[in-house]
C-alpha cells in the first residue's frame, strides 16, 4: 500500500506540469503580489495573548479563527497550485498541508504570548522544534514526507521578501556579498576537498560535500550530483548532513553575534555565507533583526548565483578527467549547464525589489506593505515546520562510516570561522 502511494505521488502529472519549482515559486509569488495590489488583502490573525482568557477569547474567538480559515484556505489553494505545476499529487498533498497548516498556526500563537516575545524567539522556532518532535517520535509514510514541498515554500516567501528590501540595498550589499562568496566559496571548496581525501572519502561523495559546504547547502549538493551523475544514496546522506547540521547553526549562532556584540550588518554576512540552506538563513537572520536578515538574504542570493558556475566547472573537470565512465560516451557540458543550475527565484526577488522600488508610490506600498509581510512569514514558518517533519536525526547513522559525517562538521566548522573573517573585514571594516 504505501509503495503505491508513494509511486502514485511521484507520477501523478508529471508528464503534463513540467515547471521547474524555481520559475514555479515565481509565478506564485507575483500572483501574491498582483492580489494584494488589487486590494484583495488576506485577513492578518491575531496570535498575541497575554493570559489564558485573551488566548480563549482573542486568538481563538470567532472572528480570528475566520481569518485563519480565509489564509488557510488561500494559501492552500496557492500552495497546491506549485504542487499542480511542478507535478506531483494535488490528491495527496491535501492530506499533508492541513496537518503543516496546524503545527505553523501552533507555532506562530506559542510565539504571540508575551512571555515568550520578551525572548525574542520566532515562530520558525518552534515550528522547526514542534515538526522535529514530530518527525522523529512518529515514523512518517515516505509519501507524506516527499510532498512537504520545504523548498517551493521557502522561495515563494523569499520572492515576497524582495517586496521589503530596496533596490538600492541589493546594490550595496550584493557587490560586497559577491566579492564575499567568491572568497568563501574557492577558499572553503578547496578546504573541504583536502579534508574528505584525508578521511579517505570517495571523489563523488567529495565533489558533494565541498560543493555543499561552500556554495549553498542541499542546492549545491543536488546540482553536483547531476553535474557528476553521482549515487543518490551519497546525494540523500550529504542532504541529511546538510539539514541536520543548519539547525544547532541557525539557533546558535545569532546567540553568538548577540554575545559579542557583532553589528547587524556583519553578522547577516556570516550567517548568509556560512549556513549552507536558505530557509535557515531566513531563520537565523529574522532571530536577529530586519538589518541582518536583509544582508543575510542578498548574501546567501549572491552565494547562490555562484551554483551555475560552479557546477559548469564540476561538469568540465568531470567530464575530460574521466571520471565515472569512459570519456568516449560522456556529453561534454556546454554553457547552458551555468543558466540550467541557476537559481531562478532569485530573479523573481530582484524583480519584486524594482518593482516596490520603483514602479509603485510610497502610498501603494504602504497599503500592501502589511498583507505581504504577513503572508511571507507564513510561507517561511510552513517551511521550517516542513524542514521539521522531513528531517530524521537517524538518517545520519544509516550508512556504516562515520567519516563523511567528520568530514562534513569539521569543514563546515573552518566554513564558519572563514565566513566570519571575511565578513567582517567586507561589512565592518570596510
């Protein structure tokens, strides 16, 4: 039974949406947008209480429970809209978001009591915390785990991210964060490569790892592993670590910068160059502040640029070293690898960020301003309820050695102190 499900949710009109999830998130997030343009304004609850009356007779009274009912039922309809389009089951996937639906909405009124606002504590939060409990007590059915659709709801709240953040700013921070992601990038990708050869790692799982741990986490990863035609198993070990490893990463570091007093500006360029997932730079960056969340966003967006490049040059090295099969039957990679791997939704985030700048008058923006924000911070705490529920902390002892598991911490540690280095002389000093 659970076999034909899970077949079932992988075939499903796959044939007939072939949309890539970036141009996907795209379209979605624009739809968003132009809806709220049109004054159609999905109604914001109220998640703030104090006592246990105001959580009974506020948060959980008539009139906000509508609201909730209204941004369910929108969201939901967008979000099985992507499902639609990037191909998987519609049928099943609205068995799973109610349930993503349900933790989000419990994350997001623990976070509204006052005692735990005084913290400073976000809802991805919890709801990273509530979907691990979840997703490691409980055995979830593979099918339900392969439609929690972490990535499409990340990017879709990054899109209406751009919305928030001026032009000008991505001018400003995306120059440095590029001159930032080159240095991190060829320093630590280096680093990573000697480290899994002195653990005696295989190259395929070597070309993984350093991609993972310098450019951009799980992206990286699965783009490496189709520039090398790499196993999957290796591939879904390699994003086990990756996940697992961004969640002590996005809590704790924040705590760090607070600690020693790091400006908003220079610890957004950490937490962006070194957190290798987007949502969990997302996460960290919101722990912080407005200003550290902006610099984190363009910084990891100037670091997923890099992935095109990079995998063209994994393709090429690859390719005409001969590795993995005779040179004789391999397709030499052409330039259209840089375009195939690059992230598109970044381009839906620059183009909201001209759009909010320049096209629309300060009254416009203002009247939306406070829609958007809403929805995109539900988008955000869908996905970490999803990072929650997909990630299993045994998944990392599947595989009979331990060292790629070493290999991977001990260069993402070097990835952490470099990535402070160079953002602090870029977005401190400088």
């Amino acid at each position: 039974m659970e076999e034909s499900v899970q077949s079932a949710v992988q075939s499903e009109r796959r044939s007939l949406f072939p949309v890539h999830e970036d141009w996907v998130s795209v379209i979605l997030g624009f739809l968003i947008i132009i809806l709220s343009l049109a004054w159609f304004v999905v109604p914001a609850p109220n998640f703030r209480w104090e006592t246990w009356q105001q959580l009974g007779g506020q948060v959980f009274g008539p009139d906000n429970l509508t609201a909730m009912l209204v941004q369910f039922l929108f969201i939901g309809v967008v979000a099985a809209g992507g499902i639609l389009l990037t191909g998987k089951s519609v049928r099943y996937f609205l068995g799973v978001f109610p349930v993503v639906y349900v933790v989000a909405i419990l994350a997001l009124i623990i976070e509204g009591n006052s005692a735990v606002r005084d913290l400073n504590l976000e809802a991805v939060i919890f709801s990273l915390t509530i979907g691990l409990l979840i997703g490691n007590l409980f055995r979830l059915p593979e099918w339900f785990r392969l439609l929690l659709t972490t990535e499409l709801f990340v990017k879709i709240g990054l899109v209406l991210l751009g919305t928030r953040i001026i032009f000008s700013d991505i001018l400003e921070s995306g120059s440095l964060g590029l001159v930032q992601a080159s240095i991190v990038v060829l320093v630590v990708w280096y680093f990573s490569w000697w480290v899994c050869k002195k653990f005696r790692l295989d190259d395929e799982m070597t070309m993984m790892i350093s991609s993972a741990v310098s450019i951009c986490g799980v992206s990286a990863a699965i783009a490496t592993a189709g520039a090398i035609k790499g196993d999957t198993r290796k591939l879904s070990y390699v994003i086990s670590l990756v996940l697992i490893v961004a969640i002590p990463m996005m809590i704790f570091m924040p705590m760090i910068a607070n600690h020693f007093h790091f400006s908003q500006e220079v610890t957004g360029a950490w937490l962006g160059g070194s957190i290798d997932t987007t949502g969990a730079v997302v996460a960290s960056g919101t722990l912080v502040g407005d200003t550290a969340l902006k610099v984190s966003t363009i910084v990891k967006f100037s670091q997923n640029v890099m992935l095109g490049i990079a995998a063209f040059a994994i393709s090429i090295y690859w390719t005409y070293a001969g590795k993995g099969e005779d040179l004789a039957h391999v397709e030499k990679p052409g330039l259209g690898v840089i375009w195939d791997r690059f992230p598109k939704f970044v381009l839906g985030f620059v183009a909201a960020s001209l759009v909010f700048s320049f096209a629309l008058s300060p009254t416009t923006v203002s009247s939306v301003s406070g829609s958007l924000k809403t929805i995109q911070t539900m988008w955000f705490v869908l996905a970490f309820t999803s990072i929650g529920l997909e990630t299993r902390f045994a998944d990392l002892f599947l595989n009979n050695s331990r060292k790629p598991l070493y290999a991977f911490v001990i260069a993402q540690g070097f990835n952490v102190v470099v990535t402070l280095v160079v953002a602090w002389v870029l977005f401190g000093y400088l």
